[in-house]
C-alpha cells in the first residue's frame, strides 16, 4: 500500500465537530466524495467517552473498511487496537513514537509537528507520515501561531521521500499552494464538516 497517496484527501472528525449532524451522515457523504483517510479525532469539549466513543468508534471504522479507506485513530492507542485501527496519529506530548512502533510494527504511524526543531528532535525514521502545521489559522488548533507555507518548504528539502500531510486552516483556495509547497495530502475538518455541499468542498480540496 502507497501511504502517499492514501494521504491526498485526510479528513478529521469527532462528534464535537458536527454541529448536531450524525457523524455517520457525515463520512459516509465525505466517504462517496473521495476523502482516502480518515482520523477518528474524539477530544475536545461536547466530545463522547467510554463506551458511547468505541460505539461510534466502531461504526465509523465499518465505514471506511467498506470503502478501502485508511482509518486512524488520533492519540487513543488503546482505541486503536480495538477498533482495529490502521494507524495512530500522535502529537509531540502524546505516547512516544518508539513505544508505539514497538507494540505495533505494522501499523501507521503519523506524529504532528510545529516547528523544525520539533522535527529535527522526532524519530522520524519510525514515523509513516509527519501531519505539520497549522499552516495557516484555525479554530480547532487555537492559540497555536501558524507556520506559513515555508515550513512544508522547509521540510520537504530536508526529507524528500517523508509524506507530509498539511493541516491548519486548507480551504479550497489555498489547496494547490500548499501542494506546490511540498505537501502530499490535505487534512481538513471544518472545510468538510460546515460545508454546505460536501461533495463539493471534498473535490475541490
């Protein structure tokens, strides 16, 4: 499997981004747009726990088997094993990379980054793809300066062959800069989650 490519289209959702909309309806429209991976992100206020966030866990993992489309599970490595997760995406305060490597050589492994210190000081060797930003502003990563279009520069000339998905503040008009600068998938929440044609906006990403 090219990891690559599967990284094009990377949608983020929990509950708490669904402004009362079933998270189901949601993917599955993002699903039949084109989205290829999908990061169960439950965290945050309003966000489910316990038994109601593996009950959704599981429903939204049904999904994107059916769909051969990659399913990771943002932070939770519990949850990951049991939902039977593809990959685990971490941040830098997150469980370490070698541990996780270690209990689970097969599965992704994406680790978040901000800055090129942060990347210079990760094991990146051990990581499946780098999630970097926010690129520019956002609401879901507030109070975090974002990093401009030179980062995903910065590190594409320092690790030609590392997968770099951008996140923070894509919309479809600054897409294609971001892909131009080095990055080799878009993740997005709320350019899928408060769109009014998810269709639409997923195409056009």
């Amino acid at each position: 499997m090219d990891v690559k490519t599967k990284l094009r289209k990377y949608f983020v959702m929990g509950s708490q981004d669904c402004d009362g909309r079933d998270p189901e309806e949601i993917l599955r429209e993002a699903v039949a747009a084109g989205i290829t991976t999908y990061q169960f992100r439950e965290k945050g206020p309003g966000s489910l726990q316990g038994e109601e966030e593996i009950r959704l866990g599981k429903k939204l993992r049904e999904i994107c088997s059916e769909n051969d489309v990659l399913f990771i599970v943002n932070d939770k490595v519990e949850l990951a094993e049991m939902l039977d997760a593809d990959g685990i995406h971490v941040g830098q305060e997150d469980r370490a990379v070698e541990e996780i490597r270690e209990k689970y050589p097969d599965t992704i492994i994406g680790l978040s980054v901000t800055n090129m210190d942060e990347v210079k000081n990760s094991r990146i060797d051990l990581v499946d793809y780098v999630g970097a930003g926010p690129i520019f502003p956002t609401d879901t990563k507030p109070g975090k300066n974002p990093t401009g279009l030179e980062f995903l520069k910065d590190i594409r000339s320092s690790y030609p062959e590392l997968p770099i998905v951008a996140i923070g503040g894509i919309k479809p008009d600054n897409a294609q800069a971001i892909l131009q600068a080095g990055a080799d998938g878009l993740a997005v929440v709320s350019a899928i989650t408060k769109a009014e044609n998810i269709e639409q906006a997923v195409k056009s990403l």
